[in-house]
C-alpha cells in the first residue's frame, strides 16, 4: 500500500504531515485502548466517560469526537475480537488434514491460535467472556451468534475428522464442535491470567487435544479385584 504521508519542508524544518484519516483511526485505537483497560479493571457499569478521558489525558469534547458513547467503544473493541476469533478459525483449511498425524498436529495449531487471540491481550479475556456478556442483551446476543457462526466452523473440521475415519462415524458434530470451543475458550480465559501464559497454554492445548483423540477412560478393562 503507498503511503499518503508527505514531509515538507519551511525554513529548513521538515515536518510529516499525516493524513487526517490515519490520525482519526490512531485517536481512536488510543481511546479504545484506554477504555479497554477501564473495562477490565473496573467493570463496564462502573466505568464512566470522565474515567477514560482522564486515563488519555483529554476532554470530553475529544472524546465523542470518535465514539458516541461508552457501549460504542466496547462494540468497537469486542467486533475486533470477533475478527480475531474468526480469522484464527479460518487460518487453515478445515479439509486439508489428510493423515491423522496431520489432523491432530492442526487441532494443537488450531487452539494455540484460539488461546494467542486472548494471550496477546489479556484485557480481551475480560471484555469477551465477561463485560461484552453483561453489558445488555442486544451486545449478548450478538457474542452468542458470533460463538454459533465458531461453532460452525468447527464443524468443518470434525466433518473431516469424522469422514477420513479420524474421529467415532457416530460422533454429534454440531454439539461437539461447541464443547471443544468452550473448552478452548476456558483454556484460554485460564491461561490469559496466569504469570507465564504460554506454558499455561501448552498445557491446555496438550490436555484438550489428548481428551479429543484419547478421552478420559481408561484404556484397558479394569482386572479382577480392581475397581470399576
């Protein structure tokens, strides 16, 4: 992409002059910034427009300069992580697995990029799983349906699962694929607030992915005298 930005010079002193567009998109990634930080430290309800402005530094007249209100913002912010969500999910191709080295091997790389959407900014945790559910029911419903469209496409990878023999023929894909995902999403809300998130995610991604070509039943029937 060609950058519109110019430097021009008066009396021997360069100056950028940035478009009015950019500046307009950089104010109100700083605006949602700071409105994200308010939202997870102190809750949506509890937040007010004076709290973010004086977090930036600026005036309320600055302020809905860019956004019209604080449900704006948290709009703003939470369609982000939607995209985020949306585009990890659709980073591979839900048909390409072919062996069942393969499979499992984008089923880890599948939840590390589910988990990263929220490792990367732990605030998006917070705004996600909790303040977008609770700020109204219109926003609520709107984070329910995006988790519906996931599930969706989580479909398409137990689909294939399933028709190259990876997975049980008789597996409830649709009901499945939204387990898996809410599981991922835990792991990933846990491993958002631990010290050393990466590790915290490993390991949910080595337990998630185990519990789907494993499971939790032990391998062999128990012997006489063992209990059942």
């Amino acid at each position: 992409m060609v950058s519109t930005r110019q430097v021009v010079t008066r009396n021997d002193v360069s100056f950028l002059i940035v478009p009015t567009a950019e500046l307009t998109t950089r104010r109100r990634d700083e605006i949602a910034r700071a409105a994200s930080s308010e939202f997870a430290e102190h809750g949506y309800h509890a937040t007010g427009i004076a709290d973010i402005a004086l977090r930036l530094g600026i005036g309320h007249g600055t302020f809905y300069r860019y956004f019209q209100n604080k449900r704006d913002i948290l709009e703003h912010v939470l369609e982000g992580v939607v995209e985020r969500i949306g585009a990890a999910l659709s980073s591979e191709d839900p048909e390409s697995a072919s062996t069942l080295t393969e499979y499992r091997a984008q089923s880890e790389r599948i939840g590390r990029a589910l988990c990263d959407v929220f490792i990367d900014d732990s605030e998006l945790a917070q705004l996600f799983f909790v303040e977008g559910m609770g700020a109204d029911q219109q926003l609520a419903e709107r984070l329910l349906a995006a988790q519906d469209l996931f599930a969706e496409v989580g479909e398409r990878y137990l689909r294939n699962g399933v028709e190259r023999g990876f997975l049980r023929a008789d597996l409830d894909i649709a009901t499945s694929a939204r387990a898996i995902n809410g599981m991922i999403f835990a792991g990933a809300l846990a491993a958002a607030r631990m010290p050393d998130a990466a590790a915290a995610r490993e390991r949910w991604v080595a337990s998630l992915t185990s519990l789907m070509f494993e499971g939790v039943s032990r391998r062999r029937p128990p012997t006489m005298g063992e209990s059942r």
